[in-house]
C-alpha cells in the first residue's frame, strides 16, 4: 500500500473514532481497553506510523514529526474521554466531545497534518 493510502486510511480510522467514543458516552462500555485506547502505537495507524515501511524521505518531511506527535496527543486525548464514559461521567465525557473540546480540536490539527503530510509525499 503507498504512503498516500496509509495516511487516508489513518485518517478515515481516526475519524471513526468519535463515534466509538459517542458509543462508550452513551452505553459505558468500550471495545478498547483505556490503556490500548492511550497508547499511540497499537492502532493499525500507530503500528505503520512506528513500524519500518516508511520510506526515509517520508520521514524525513517535517510533517512526519507532527503526525508523530498530534497523533499521540490524540491518543491521550481520547483516553481520557473514554475515562470519563467508563467511569459513569456522561456529562463531563460530553462536554469533551464538544466543538472546541481538546478532542475535537486535536482530532482536527491531527487530520489536517495527516493531509498536508500526504501532499507533501506525493
């Protein structure tokens, strides 16, 4: 798969993830450990993103150290919302899936430096 693919489909698994989210808020249940959901190398993403198939001129872009980087702070992110559903705190986990929520904001600047990313290696 080209690096192009894997960025898209990062950002398309990425993406689904307010909804897993929305779900824990709204049942109290996960289909993600809180630690599994923190970490940012065990989603099939984070594996690629870590992992040796990276040609060194994709890493070599400074977009790939900001990828890195809002990516694992998307990560603690939503570990931290998912904290909230699984521990019973609807409102708080709510109020943190909100437009200008960290999640939201962060999933955003993760989305666009995957895109800018993704250009700059075509």
């Amino acid at each position: 798969m080209s690096l192009g693919d894997e960025i898209k489909k990062g950002i398309a698994a990425h993406g689904m993830w307010k909804n897993r989210l929305r779900g824990a808020v709204d049942t109290g249940k996960a289909d993600v450990t809180l630690d599994a959901a923190g970490k940012d190398n065990l989603c099939e993403f984070g594996k690629w993103l870590y992992g040796s198939t990276i040609p060194a001129t994709a890493k070599s872009h400074p977009e790939y150290e900001t990828v890195k980087k809002l990516h694992a702070r998307f990560h603690q992110s939503a570990a931290k919302v998912l904290a909230a559903a699984l521990g019973g705190k609807k409102a708080e986990a709510e109020a943190m899936l909100g437009n200008t929520a960290e999640f939201t904001t962060v999933s955003g600047d993760l989305t666009r430096a995957m895109m800018a990313w993704q250009q700059k290696a075509k």
